[in-house]
C-alpha cells in the first residue's frame, strides 16, 4: 500500500476559485490511487469565515468529483481543535520554546518601519525574550494582554527540500521570534496548520507559493516538539488574464461561476491537471487515469495563467464525450420522442454547453426564434423571391428537405441560398447542418418561418 497522505486545507472565507481547485486537484492526484486525500476545514478566524462558504466548497469539490475520496470521519475544523493547540503550546512553554510578548502594536510598526529604512528585513528585535518568567506571569495574571512568540535559535539554517522547487534553506536570524497564539488566544495559522498537518498524518503538503515563507517556520515548530514534518511542495501562483492573482474574495475563476455557465466537471478537471504542469496524454482522461499521467516533479516554477480558450477545449472533448442519453433527457420536454435521439446527434457539433442543446430545441420546436444581425443580414441579401419559391415548393406538396436543390435549379445558389434558408429557420448564420434542421422541424413551421421572411422586412421579425 502506498502510504501517501495528502490533503487540502481550504480556508472558507470566500468562493473556491481555478486555483484553489487546482491545489486540491494536485493534492489528489499525488494521492491516487492507494494513498489518503484528507479535507480540513481551516475556520480559526471568525471574522473572515463563513458557513456558507463551506457549504459552497462541499459543492464544489462534490461537482468535481474529489467527494467519493474524501473521508467525512476524518475531516478537521481548526475552530474545533482550540485545546489541542493549546496544549502544544503548554509543551513549547514548559521547554521555555516560546514566551509572552506585551509589545505594543504601535512599537512593532515603528520597529519594521526602522528596519525596512535600513535595509534590514523586517524582524521581532526579541525585547521581550529577556523577560523573567516570573514578571511575565505577573502580567498576564494582571490582566496585561500578550501574544505568544516562538524562541527562533540563533545561527542556524532551515533546509528543506521543495518537491516542486527543489533545496531551500533559509538563515533562522532572518526570521525572528514569530507569533504562535494571538493575545484573543487563537493560534496563528501556521501553528495551527503544522500541528493538523503532523497529527493526521499528512505526508505531503502541497500548496500555494505564498505559503513558502511559513515554511521553515512550520518546520521549526514540528522539530521542536519531535512531530514528524511532511515532505513540502509549493505551486506557482493561478494568474488571470491580466497577470493579477485569481482571488476567491473577488469571485475571480470561481467554480461556482463556471458550473453556472455550464461548464462540465470532467473539462475543468482535465484543464486544471495541466495548468502549470506536464501531462503526456492530450486526451479527456477520467481522475484514476489522470492520476497516472500526473507526475509532480513535471510542476512548473514560472506562474501559470488562466487560459479560457484552453478550457473551452477541454470543454469540447467533454461535452463530446458524454453519452448521447444524457443529453436526450436534456431536451425532452421540447423535442418529439421520435425526433430526440437525432437532434442530439445533429445538434452535438455546435453544442458547447449543455444549455445548448435546450437552446437549440426551442429555435427548431419553439413558436418563435429571434434573429441576430448576420441573420437579418443574410435573410436581406437572399432577397424575397428565393422564400417565395421556397413557399410554393412546400405548398405545392414538395419535401422540406429538398429545398436546396429544389431552389438551386432555379437559379439560387451558393451563400445566399444556405445562408438564407438558415437563417430564416433558426436566427443564425451558423449552426447544425441545414439538412438536419428541415429533417427535424415541423413541416408547418419551416413553411411559416419562410414565408414570415419573404412577407416581412427582415428589420421587423
């Protein structure tokens, strides 16, 4: 058995976007097939979470399919976990590890404030390390209000390998004393995040980049109180397509959005795998096949941006392959039974979203079709005479089907007559192939359609 454990660790404070999802997609994949993908639920800060944002991110990772993976009996709350973290920090103050800071704010500010003018990084200067254990203790039962800072060693270096980046290491007087519980009692996020990590076993953390900075301090952490540290890698940040980082504060690439407009799960799945990363199969591949496809040493280090085009593409493949049944039920209260399983098959090359194929059936079935410009415009430059000749074919008992070449050997031809015809059955200059529209439209409508057009100015219908 492979023992593998992964997990994403969402914080529900606003909509899942692209990049999130692809965090969690990842984090999957790497975990497929006999490995634990766990899902935790990082709520700590009440000003900025939400129930119905959880509530949303089940959805979203339920429409994407990562549900039949995820162990509800596993799933972690940090807003649940107060006294676990509580705890370990009892442990780290009892080994004198970290200690009560009263700094003010306004000092810290002026502090980093100096540093940065310096050219210095911006650091704790530690003035509170130094204090008796005693006088601290004296404070805080006082009333005087802390946070509690983590004891950095001196002169060493925090080495680790990024499974996506490579080594890294960084010099530990360039941290600082960091803050592990708030003066509110809450523990810091990469507190709180390192302890779930180490306690549920997760073997491998994968996440943003902008985590990288937490890092070495995670590590120290875990090290400090002999927890086991997972192997970490760090993604490159989801840009749009203007460069700026999607954001789930702003709904930016949201699934939400994207399931909305009709976007199939099977397409963003698929699009996701290979945003920033290398996967050697071009076909629509199922999440177990993906999986197998899927190498994270082939992530790449440079940003990746959103792509629609791309994801229309996958879009394509998907809608392509769903079963031609799916789409029949779609379409079942606008298509005659006997019509259905044909219109599906004419109408599946210009289907993009499922919505289409309703679309389609209310143009070819519906009472009414509205007109765009380029129909307006083919219907004008087909000329009136080519409906009225169309009319007499089918009150004369001619087939609908054989217009074309019925109005052909008239003397209509070429894009006029096609796109004409087309255009005054359905509104559109482009769509299924004409043949299949006379096949499939009610005989009644075709003729009064044509003969709305060889009446009307093409301006008024």
């Amino acid at each position: 058995m492979n023992s593998l454990t992964t997990r994403f660790a969402p914080s529900p404070s606003g909509l899942l976007h692209l990049g999130n999802a692809r965090t969690a997609l990842f984090s999957l994949l790497a975990a497929l097939p006999d490995g634990r993908f766990l899902l935790r639920i990082e709520d700590s800060d009440r000003a900025r979470v939400s129930p119905a944002f959880e509530a949303a991110l089940r959805v979203d990772l339920e429409w994407l399919g990562f549900g039949a993976y995820i162990d509800e009996a596993a799933i972690w709350r940090q807003s649940e976990r107060s006294g676990v973290y509580n705890d370990f920090l009892e442990r780290l103050a009892h080994e004198n590890l970290v200690y009560p800071c009263f700094c003010a704010e306004s000092e810290l500010v002026a502090e980093r404030a100096s540093l940065r003018a310096r050219g210095l990084p911006p650091r704790y200067s530690g003035r509170c390390a130094a204090l008796k254990p005693a006088d601290a203790r004296s404070r805080i039962m006082a009333g005087e209000r802390a946070v509690w800072r983590f004891r950095v060693p001196p002169g060493q270096e925090v080495g680790f390998c990024d499974v996506v980046r490579g080594p890294q290491r960084m010099a530990t007087n360039l941290l600082g004393d960091f803050v592990v519980r708030r003066a509110n009692g809450e523990a810091m996020f990469f507190f709180a995040n390192a302890l779930d990590d180490a306690l549920s076993g997760v073997t491998l953390v994968l996440r943003g980049e902008d985590h990288l900075a937490n890092t070495p301090r995670q590590i120290l952490i875990l090290r400090a109180l002999g927890l086991p540290v997972p192997d970490y890698g760090h993604l490159p940040l989801v840009l749009s397509a203007s460069g700026v980082p999607l954001s789930k504060r702003d709904g930016a690439g949201s699934l939400a959005a994207l399931r909305e407009e009709g976007f199939l799960p099977l397409a963003v799945v698929n699009y996701l795998a290979r945003l920033g990363a290398v996967v050697e199969s071009e076909r629509l591949l199922p999440l177990v096949e993906l999986a197998q496809a899927f190498d994270r040493r082939r992530i790449g280090h440079a940003p990746a941006h959103y792509d629609r085009d791309q994801l229309l593409h996958w879009q394509r493949l998907a809608m392509a392959a769903t079963p031609v049944a799916e789409w029949v039920s779609w379409v079942a209260k606008h298509v005659p039974q006997a019509d259905r399983l044909r219109f599906v098959e004419a109408v599946r090359p210009n289907a993009l979203f499922p919505e289409d194929y309703r679309r389609w059936a209310e143009i070819m079935y519906g009472e009414r079709r509205t007109l765009d410009e380029d129909a307006r415009a083919a219907i004008v430059a087909a000329g009136g005479e080519l409906f009225h000749a169309a009319v007499a074919h089918l009150d004369a008992g001619g087939v609908a089907g054989d217009l074309p070449a019925v109005l052909k050997a008239a003397g209509h031809g070429g894009r006029r007559l096609f796109h004409g015809l087309r255009a005054a059955l359905t509104g559109r200059v482009a769509g299924p192939e004409l043949k299949d529209i006379l096949a499939l439209m009610p005989r009644a409508l075709v003729a009064r359609r044509l003969r709305e057009c060889g009446s009307t100015d093409a301006k008024n219908l």
